[in-house]
C-alpha cells in the first residue's frame, strides 16, 4: 500500500499539485484531476485507512478481522493495484 501511495504522490507531484494532507487523499486528487476511476480511488483510500490501523492500532487489532480483510482482498480486491498500476503507465 505504502508503494501506491508513494506512486500516486509521485505522480501528482508530476502534474504540479500541491500535497495532500493525508495518504487517502492522494487518490482523492488523481480521481479529481480525472487521472484515476473514482470507484479505484476510493478502495485505495480505504486500504490506506486499513493499513494506518494495522500500522497504528497494532495491539489492539482483532486477528479474526485482519484474516477476513486478507481474504476479501485476496479473492476480490487484489486486481485494484494492477489497475492502480495500469493507469499510472498509461
């Protein structure tokens, strides 16, 4: 996740956009400036929530609902870093 939000500032840092305040909003900006699908936007930034309480909230995390995330994301979400992907190559 850390890596789609380093791309995405990249590449806003490309088109002259100032910093967003925060990592969700990154993609809020590229969904914006119509350089990414609002609907892939707004699962990156959902992940990006997902990955500031897994890094953050650490201790107080509920295994059970990190193994649920994981396989939702394994058999339904993991095409959304190809298509993050693609679109920053396009």
């Amino acid at each position: 996740m850390q890596l789609c939000v380093d791309l995405a500032l990249h590449q806003l840092a490309g088109m002259d956009q100032p910093p967003p305040d925060t990592m969700g909003e990154t993609f809020e900006r590229l969904a914006q400036a119509g350089e990414l699908d609002p609907a892939l936007a707004l699962a990156l930034k959902k992940a990006v929530g997902f990955r500031n309480l897994a890094v953050h909230s650490y201790a107080a995390i509920d295994w059970a609902i990190v193994h649920a995330i994981a396989i939702a994301i394994a058999t339904g979400h993991l095409d959304d870093f190809a298509r993050f992907a693609r679109t920053l190559t396009n």
